[in-house]
C-alpha cells in the first residue's frame, strides 16, 4: 500500500459518505502543558461524528470548518465553550507561568477504521461562524499553521480504544434520542389526554 498523507486523511475526513453520513469522527481537547509540552491536566474534551468536516489551505495554514446541523446542537455548544475557556486560560507573558493551556483537534475518518489520524494542535485562530452567510451560525472555523498538523498511525491499543470512545459515544447518543423521544411522546400524551 502506497503511503499516506495528511492530504489523503484530510479528503476522507471531508464531508459525507454515499449514505449522507459524516466521513469522520473529531475531539477537541483542552490540556495544560508545562513548558517541556508534557501534560500536566487534561481540562476538558468533546468527542462527536456528528460535524461535517470541510477544509482548505492557505499559504502556512490549514483551515478547519466543523459544520453542525443546527446552531443549537449540544457538541457545538460544547467545544464552542471548551474553546472560551482555553483562550481565556491564556496567559500572559510572565516567566513565572508553570503551565500553558494547549488545544488540539483529532480528525479520525471512517474510511481507515481509525488507524490513521490527524491532530491538530494549537489554532492559531478560531470563530463561530455561518456556512450560509444568509444562515445560522452552525461552524466551528479553527486555522492552524501547517507545522501544526500532524499524521499518526495508531497502533493496536490506539485502536481498542478509539472502538470503545466511539462505542461510548454512540450509546450516549441512542439514550438522548432516546430521552427526547419519551419527551416528546409524553408532552403528546398530556396534550391530547
């Protein structure tokens, strides 16, 4: 098999399948570094496959659109909040600092089973933005130098647990819908009772 790149990983991560399904599973991740890149607390993180993925490239950077359904989707809320919380971690100048807040994105496609993947580190820049100027503001926009993306291989271990966060996840989604669905079947039942 011819070798991949992060151009490769990043055209099966982008947008949907056949079927209308996302090509990708992605996490955010907000962790506290010490000066050494060592982590010292992992703050916060969300996981979902339920982003569309668009991308492109500039000159030095590479640009990352998570795009959502509805503006209200709970994982944009999520990573939105965990992404205000980072840069608001930022710290100043001062020598004296222990530890640097560092987010980072993983890209994860369906199409190679999890064995190949992109983490992005450090968004030189991020927003919340619309796909439709005329739309909702639905988008996560984050801009990453190219330095700052990188492919991996994942090794067995690797695997067995990216299967097990995805199998968390979709669990985790199954009981909302299914709790929005007894919600709704409720409110139904008392309105025309």
């Amino acid at each position: 098999m011819e070798s991949i790149t992060i151009k490769d990983v990043i055209q099966s991560a982008s947008g949907r399948d056949k079927d209308g399904f996302t090509k990708s599973a992605v996490g955010l991740f907000f962790e506290k570094v010490d000066g050494e890149g060592e982590v010292r607390e992992s703050v916060d993180s969300v996981t979902c496959d339920k982003a569309v993925i668009e991308a492109s490239r500039g000159y030095r950077y590479i640009f990352i659109d998570l795009i959502f359904s509805t503006k209200l989707d709970t994982d944009l809320l999520l990573m939105n909040k965990l992404l205000n919380q980072a840069f608001s971690a930022v710290n100043s100048m001062d020598d004296s600092e222990e530890s640097f807040p560092l987010v980072s994105l993983s890209i994860v496609p369906h199409e190679y089973g999890g064995t190949y993947y992109l983490l992005c580190t450090e968004p030189a820049f991020w927003s919340l933005t619309a796909q439709d100027p005329k739309g909702e503001i639905n988008t996560i926009r984050m801009v990453f130098d190219e330095d700052d993306v990188y492919l991996f291989e994942a090794d067995e271990e690797t695997l067995t647990e990216i299967e097990l966060d995805i199998a968390a996840e979709m669990e985790a989604e199954a009981r909302k819908e299914e709790f929005y669905r007894e919600q709704a079947e409720e409110r139904s039942s008392r309105i025309s009772g």
